[in-house]
C-alpha cells in the first residue's frame, strides 16, 4: 500500500509521486503504513525541533535569555521574511554577536514577496535571511553554554554537534546513525520512518520537559515555523494546539499530533523522489485517511487537498490529487 499523486494535464496522468508514510502510537508501534516502514531516509530540517531540544535540556535556551517566539524560529525553515530576520537578529543580539559568526551560507527568502523587494533595492541575501538562520543561532548559544570555541560549529566532530547527537541518540536508543551534511553545512542523520515517526510520537506526548516547550513554542508561533501561506504554519494554526508538523528537504515530513483515538502520535511522511509539489497533497490524503482531523480543521486546510496547476496564460491545465492505493 502506498500514497500515489497524481499529476495530471487535462483528464490525462502525466506524472505519479509516491509517498511512503508511518503513523506509530504511545507503543513506537506503526498503527498505520504507506509502502515500507523501515525505509531509510535522510531527516534532514524535520530534525529541527530535535536539535532545539538538545540546547533547551543543555541550559543553552535559557543562559542566552531566548523568548519562546526565538525558540520557535530554532525549529524553523522559515521563509525569510522581515519577521524571521528580525527574530534572528534578536537571538545574536542577545549572545553578543552578529551575522559573521554565522555558518550556515546566504540565500535570498523563499517568499516572494521579500525577494523580489529586495532585488528591486539592488540588495543581496546575507546569512539571515536563510532558513537554518534561527538553527543556527541556537547551535551558537549552545556553544557558548558549553564554553567551547563556536568557530567551525557546524563539523560533526564539534562539541556543539556531539552533544546535539548524544540527544538525538539517547530520545531514540539508537548508537549507530549515519551522518551527512545538510544544505546549512551542520550534520544531518539518515533514518528510517518508523525512527523519524517515534522522534514526533515523543513530541506529542511531551513526557520530557524540553520537548514540551519545543511542542508550545511552536504551537504558540505558527508563524516563525514557515512563514505567509507556508503549509507547516497554517496547519499549526488550523489545529490550534493539538498537532505540529515540520518539513525537511527532498520533502520529508514529521507531524506530533494528539489523537482522541490513538493518544499523542507520531508520523513520518516521505516522497520518494522528493519533490515538494506532491507534499501537502499527500499528507491531507494521509490525515483524511485515518481521521485525525476535526471537520473544522479539514475545512482550514481543505485547499491543500487538490493543488491546481495553472498555466501561464491563468489557465488551469490540470492537478495534482493523492490515492491511497491498497
């Protein structure tokens, strides 16, 4: 069984994502699977929250003074926009540094609107403005918490990043991960769906005190988490509290909900070929399948249900629309 997308051009399929999905309950067991559990795949930014709870447990988050809306955006891949770069701006304000000390790379916002204003004003990207910037300055605040050098904090044999893992491995149990590097240039590590899915369980559940706050936080600032018209913001806001989601490159997803019928679980979403495009329509399809939304909750988010392709003459020439095949 496996969640297909269907592109297609006119009444005719063009092109067909398939995503593999895993829904796991209190037990770590899979109550829900879509293609292969145990697919082993790269977290890559859904690790996000993961690595913010390591500088919550550490004392890092609470030594440089971080508000709750600073350690949302440490979860985020946000879009760039004036409110993400300001809330960065904040959180090296409040460690005494700035940009430079940043190594995460430039890259102009993904919102439109920012990017293309900013071109007008003949202005570049700086480090910021790119989407790991709030990451980022949380890895720089745990390096000052652990009295270490931050320069080259982002090598996987940095303390910053050895104790980053040291709390990914013990939430898990796993000792063996392999690591590569992200687009940021921190680490990342590979890991089945099943292991991503338990990760998320263990935030909805939000048994430990760190993943907890990172659970409200993020809940609390939707919008630090994407961005305008960003999936991960709206469904955040759509479900007010009760669920979180966090995408990651080549379009991996995590979602932490708390269920009336399963209690708090954890999902783990992954397009194979990792195109974006198929995402929201195939996690509304996922969420639609088991029930895990409210009608009201469906009807926030009912627009991403189909994705519309519109040409550039305004005429719409087909859609994108996910199957759950058995």
């Amino acid at each position: 069984m496996a969640i297909s997308c269907r592109v297609t051009r006119g009444d005719m399929t063009e092109s067909i994502h398939v995503a593999f999905a895993v829904a796991v309950d209190q037990t770590g067991q899979p109550f829900f699977s879509s293609g292969d559990p145990h697919y082993l795949t790269c977290i890559r930014s859904s690790l996000k929250p993961f690595q913010a709870a390591a500088s919550v447990k550490l004392g890092a988050v609470d030594e440089a003074g971080f508000n709750e809306k600073e350690l949302a955006l440490m979860c985020a891949s946000h879009k760039g926009e004036p409110m993400h770069v300001e809330t960065a701006e904040s959180m090296l304000s409040k460690l005494g540094l700035n940009k430079d000390y940043y190594e995460c790379g430039s890259h102009y916002p993904s919102d439109k609107n920012t990017r293309h204003q900013m071109i007008a004003r003949n202005e570049g990207p700086n480090p910021l403005h790119n989407n790991c910037s709030g990451k980022h300055a949380g890895m720089l605040a745990l390096g000052r918490r652990i009295g270490v050098d931050i320069d080259g904090y982002v090598e996987q044999d940095h303390p910053v990043q050895k104790k980053i893992m040291e709390y990914v491995k013990d939430l898990i149990g796993l000792d063996d991960i392999p690591i590569q590097r992200d687009g940021c240039s921190a680490p990342t590590p590979f890991m089945s769906l099943q292991t991503i899915a338990i990760m998320y369980q263990k935030l909805a559940e939000c048994k430990y005190d760190e993943l907890s706050r990172i659970f409200n936080a993020m809940s609390s600032y939707p919008e630090m988490i994407g961005g305008s018209n960003h999936f991960d913001s709206l469904f955040i806001e759509a479900l007010n509290g009760r669920a979180i989601t966090k995408i990651g490159g080549e379009s991996i997803r995590g979602f932490a909900i708390k269920s009336d019928r399963h209690g708090p679980i954890g999902i783990a979403l992954k397009i194979l070929d990792g195109n974006f495009r198929a995402m929201p329509v195939a996690s509304m399809k996922m969420l639609d399948h088991l029930e895990l939304l409210t009608k009201e909750e469906m009807k926030k988010l009912d627009h991403f249900s189909v994705k519309k392709l519109i040409n550039h003459n305004g005429i719409e020439i087909g859609k994108i629309e996910a199957y759950v095949d058995f």
